[in-house]
C-alpha cells in the first residue's frame, strides 16, 4: 500500500492589494481554488499582517508517488498563471514510511 503527502509552501506577491482587506479577498479565492479544484488543504502560514505577501502552506495526499507529483505540478502550473510574476513554490513528497522513520 502507498501512501504519500505532498507539501508546499506557496510565497505571493499580491502588488494589485491595497489594503489587508483586498489582500483577504484576493487570498480567500486563491485558497477557495486550491481546495475545491486541486484538493488542496490550504492555511496562511506568514505575513497575515503584510498587504502585498503572503506565505501558504499546503497538503495534498495520495495513493502514488507519480500520481501526487503530476498532481503538484498542475498547481503549481496553475498558481504560475495566476501569479505570473508573484509566485514561489517550494514543494517536497513524502511516504508515511519517510515520516514513520521520523518518529
């Protein structure tokens, strides 16, 4: 049996947000697209008091190895054309054979 988590940590620059209000709106689409297209599970980890950054963190799982990376690689496609000058994703891919070895 498989099983794999792929974690990201998504670095935007929001520059059309004016203000932490329009910053929200602007993340609260992002994260509403990464959940309900991609499956992503998805939090604001930094720079909830910064306007124009911001610093997600995210967790998708699966069954495959190949299936989990040619999943991660659409979202970061899609962030790319979403932000196209404003994005940063750091990713790894972990069994919970890597993780049970961890504890």
């Amino acid at each position: 049996m498989g099983a794999y988590v792929a974690l990201l940590l998504v670095h935007l620059h929001l520059p059309q947000a004016g203000s932490l209000k329009a910053k929200r709106s602007e993340l609260q689409s992002v994260k509403a697209q990464l959940h309900g297209r991609h499956g992503l599970t998805v939090a604001e980890v930094d720079h909830q008091d910064t306007w124009q950054r911001s610093t997600l963190a995210a967790a998708l799982t699966g069954g495959s190895a190949a299936q989990l990376e040619a999943a991660t690689d659409r979202v970061v496609r899609w962030l790319e054309d979403r932000f196209p000058e404003g994005v940063r994703v750091e990713r790894t891919l972990v069994s919970f054979e890597d993780v049970g070895a961890l504890g």
